[in-house]
C-alpha cells in the first residue's frame, strides 16, 4: 500500500514536471543543421560556417560569433546567405585543435522572433 501511494506521487511528479516543462518552453529554434556539424569532431579545420535554418534568415538582422579554445573571439567575414535558408561566413584566424563555440542570432521569413542559439565542436589534428 505504501509503495502503490509512492509509487503514484511519482507519477504526479513526473506528471506535474513535465507539464511545468511544457509551459515554460522557449520557442522552437529554427536551426535545422551547420557545416561544421552541432557537436562535430573534426580532423580538417574548418574555413567556413554555415547554419541551416527552417526558413531563410534576413542576413541584416543576423550575426554569427566564433569563440576559440582559449576564450578568444576569432575574426570572421562576409556574412550572406547562400539562399538556402543559411547563414554563412568565412573564418578568417587559423583553427588550432581545440573546442570551439558558435553563437548565432537571426530572425527567419514569416517570422518576427529573434532567436539566437550556440552550439559546439571540436577540431583535433
Ligand atoms: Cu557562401
């Protein structure tokens, strides 16, 4: 009896999270992929960034940060859209091993919301 009443508060618990999860959700993220890939291992440094989105971004209102291994920002060029519902820009510091994190911000077609995000990989030699 004691175990059938804990075992069904666990589930109000689970219930009651889950719900409380639901309520406070953040708005879906439009990134849909990038080159390099979320959470990549490379063993070729990368050149380029790009990010694929559910819709195309509006470059004017977009930007794209590269953080090094060491905390460093690494210069970055030429932000534009392939049109392919991407973010693209050339790395412009050479890529030493080590994690890097990119930290995007766009608005997409259709769509008001500013949304930004980050994501991480790993280049070794
Ligand atoms: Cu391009």
């Amino acid at each position: 009896m004691k175990l059938l009443k804990s075992t069904q508060s666990l589930i109000l618990i689970c219930l009651s999270l889950s719900l409380f999860a639901c309520n406070n959700a953040a708005p879906p993220s439009p990134l849909l992929s990038a080159e390099p890939a979320v959470d990549a291992s490379l063993t070729r440094a990368p050149r380029t960034l790009r990010l694929f989105y559910s819709a195309l971004p509006d470059v004017s209102q977009s930007s794209l940060r590269l953080v090094g291994p060491n905390g460093e920002d690494f210069a970055l060029r030429g932000l534009h859209t392939m049109a392919a519902d991407d973010l693209m820009i050339e790395i412009m510091d050479p890529v030493v091993p080590g994690t890097y994190t990119v930290f995007w911000s766009t608005t997409v077609e259709g769509d008001p919301t500013h949304y930004e995000g980050s994501y991480q990989f790993t280049y070794s030699e």
